[in-house]
C-alpha cells in the first residue's frame, strides 16, 4: 500500500519530463578510445573502402591561400569521381535525402551533384576530445530532453541513444572560443533572381568552449550572439543581441536595438518558426544554421546511421564569389562539393500541445562532426514543402569543422533564402570579448554614442 503514492509520482515525474535520462556505462564510453573516435562516429572505413578510416582530422593548416583563419583549398587539383543529375539519380536514390532529390527534379538542367572522394577532416583540440569522454558517462538529458546536465566543453553525447541527444550534440557542437566575421543574407525568387537582404557584422562566443572553464562554474549559456546590420542603408545600425542556454523556462533571452525607435527593446519572438526579419522574412529564426534555438517544440526520434551524399569541405565554395558561388537558383554545382559519409538521421514531429509552421522535419547530421548537413521539412499533409543545405568546412587552426551558412529552398514556392553567406566576406577567429558585450544594455551605450 505504500508503494502507490511513489508509483503515482514517478508517473507524475514521468509525464512531466522531469527525470533525467542515464548516460552511457563506463564500457560503452571506453570505445571512445577504440572503435569510435573521440566525438563517437565509426573509426573504421566502410566495407566497399568508399568512406575511408579516420585517422586524426585535419590539424594543420594545407599550403595555399587563406581568408581569414580559413583555407581556401584544401585538395589542390582534386576532381570528381562522380556526377549525380536527373538523368541518374535514381541509380543512387538511397543515398540522397528527399530534398536533394527534389532540387534535381524542380532544377533538371542546372542543379546535380559532384562528388569527390571522402576526406575525414573533423578533428577536436585534446581538451575536447578528454571532455567528451567525461561527459559520455556523466551529460543527462532533463526536463524531457529539453535540456542537459553533467556536460561541458565537447560534445555531450558521443554515445547517442535518442533523438533529442543527437539535436544537444548539435548545439553544443565543437567551436572555438570566439569568432568574428561579416554575413550576407540574400533571397532567391522564383525567377531565379538574387536580391541582398541584408549584410552584417557579427560576433559569436560560445562560453561551453573556453579553456579555462568548467563544468561546476558554467553558467548554462552555451551561445551569445551580437551583429550589427551594414546594409542596406535604410537597416543599417540595426543591431541584435542573442544568448542561448540550457534553462528550459528561458532558453533565449534576445534584444533587438530598432535605428527608427532609436532604443533596445527585448525581443521574445526571435525563434522557432517566426519569420526572420533579417533575411527579409524569407526562413524561420530556427532554420538559421540549420537548426538554431531551443529543441523543445519537437519530439526528436533516432532513425539510425546511414551513409549519404552529402555538402562537405565546403572552403572553396564559402571563400568564393558570392557572383561565382550563387547559381539562379541553388549554388553553383561547379564550386560545391558533395562526399559520401555516414549520417545519423533524426525525425523531429512537433509535440503534443505545441505548434510549429513545420510540423515535420528530417535532419541529416554527419558522425565525424555532428554539424548538421541537410534538412528536410513537410507541411501537415506530409508532402515535402522546404528543403535546407549546410556547407561545412574545416578550420583546422582549431582544429574544428564548422557550419555557418545555409541555403532553405521553398519548394512549392520555388524560393531560396541564404542565410549568413561567407563569401565576399571574412571569417576570423578572435580574443572572447568580455561577457557583457552581449548584453542589450551594451547595444544601448553603443547607439547613445
């Protein structure tokens, strides 16, 4: 008789989402010192050699021109060894997401894929890789995966055993301390027109990577963001102030400082699915980096690991042009770079008593990594309606592959949004700044100036 008022408040616990779910035991994390590397993916080459060992990442700096901290060509001289069009595709089909195949039946003549051969360039300072092994037996999910405990500085669950802890190994992804550089958004219409929406200068600090941190002193923010809009002349001086973290009653905490009001205001809506104002409307806040904000909208389902084609080493393609990089409506087949690797794909359907534009989404995140490569989406009858490619790159001053830019294609509507294009532009890695830079009181002094 008196086990019923536990058994009640397990299940009250239970359907709260408040029990933290267990992290991996000692001898599943000691294959991080194995048969997986130090981030969790498959050591080993697959069985037809056609995605080979990985054998430490690139580390170094290649010879060569450089944009900021950021090599421009890392395979001198490499061609492709295949091209997938229209015309093939379905010789390939379980290799491409719903989204690729899509883009090559909407654009037949214009849009295909050049694949080169598989290079395993993700890598991780040590320091990463030693926090990673802690946090495979010490990082929980709580508050029913909507946030985390027991991690920091590198990736939370090398191990995954759900849905929601492959989204928290995306956005606690490896990244340097601080970084700075300048982005443009652009908006591609049907036409196959490119207009800039805007061009920004940005800074991002991620304090769940600093060196000199721990897991008992940090804050819990694991992102802080602060741009400033350049262009064009009637947004410029529009500012924007981002801070993440993993406090499920208040994950984002935003300030927005409007030229027109000349004062900071706070900013609640800037996520999830409403329009983003900085890209003239044209994508969601959450599809900013392919998934940006807190993941509690959705319920996160693992597929499993399969292995893709996929955007890869992309340094070529963000260093160039924008003129040379953008086609009319994709970017320029020539300059992008498709490889196969193996993906763990996640399924994310909008929870029970929440609402999202897109109730349905695909992620495609590649295991070397955990940046995210693809995403598809569909619309409440299931039919595939947006489709988004990321373009990773390495940095091996790091060392570390990184994510910024990405293109979301309105299907039906025949549209692309670019969301914080590289190109034209520089990317740098930078002294962290300190914290209250990143406040909207700081935007406020600036503007008063």
């Amino acid at each position: 008789m008196h086990t019923q008022p536990k058994l009640l408040a397990l299940v009250a616990l239970l359907a709260a989402g408040k029990l933290a779910m267990a992290a991996v035991p000692a001898d599943e994390a000691a294959k991080l010192n194995s048969v997986l590397t130090p981030l969790g993916a498959e050591k080993a080459a697959n069985k037809e050699g056609t995605i080979p060992a990985w054998t430490g990442g690139l580390t170094k700096m290649p010879a060569g021109a450089v944009r900021g901290d950021i090599p421009v060509d890392l395979f001198p001289g490499e061609k492709p060894q295949l091209q997938i069009t229209a015309k093939n595709a379905a010789q390939y089909a379980n290799k491409l997401s719903d989204g690729t195949r899509a883009l090559m039946a909407k654009y037949p003549d214009s849009f295909r894929l050049d694949v080169y051969p598989t290079h395993r360039t993700a890598a991780a300072p040590q320091t990463v890789y030693e926090h990673t092994l802690k946090n495979a037996t010490n990082c929980k999910l709580v508050e029913g995966g909507a946030s985390v405990e027991g991690c920091f500085g590198g990736i939370p669950f090398p191990v995954p055993k759900s849905g929601a802890e492959v989204i928290w190994n995306y956005l606690l992804r490896v990244e340097p301390e601080s970084v700075a550089y300048a982005f443009r958004n652009v908006v591609g219409s049907a036409d196959g027109s490119v207009t800039l929406a805007t061009r920004n200068d940005i800074w991002f600090q991620y304090p769940y990577y600093q060196k000199d941190g721990s897991a008992e002193k940090w804050s819990g923010e694991y992102f802080l963001q602060r741009f400033i809009t350049t262009a064009p002349p009637f947004k410029a001086g529009e500012s924007l102030v981002l801070r993440d973290g993993i406090n499920a009653k208040e994950p984002r905490q935003a300030w927005q400082y409007l030229v027109g009001q000349r004062r900071v205001r706070r900013a609640p809506t800037v996520g999830y699915d409403t329009p983003d104002f900085v890209a003239s409307g044209a994508n969601y806040f959450d599809e900013v980096q392919g998934f940006f904000g807190p993941p509690d909208r959705f319920q996160w389902k693992l597929i499993g690991k399969q292995e893709m084609y996929i955007p890869y080493n992309n340094n070529n393609l963000i260093s160039a042009k924008l003129d040379d990089a953008l086609g009319k409506h994709h970017y320029n087949p020539d300059k992008m770079r498709w490889e196969l690797h193996r993906v763990w794909v996640v399924e994310a359907t909008v929870a029970p008593g929440k609402r999202h534009a897109v109730p349905k989404r695909r992620y495609y995140f590649d295991e070397d990594s955990w940046l995210l490569a693809m995403v598809d989406g569909y619309d409440a009858e299931g039919k595939l309606w947006r489709t988004s490619q990321m373009t990773p790159f390495a940095a091996p001053s790091v060392p570390a592959n990184l994510v910024k830019p990405v293109l979301v294609f309105n299907l039906q509507a025949g549209t692309m949004s670019g969301v914080q294009l590289l190109n034209d532009e520089t990317f740098r890695i930078v002294p962290r700044k300190p914290e209250k830079f990143f406040t909207g009181d700081a935007v406020a002094a600036e503007a008063a100036r």
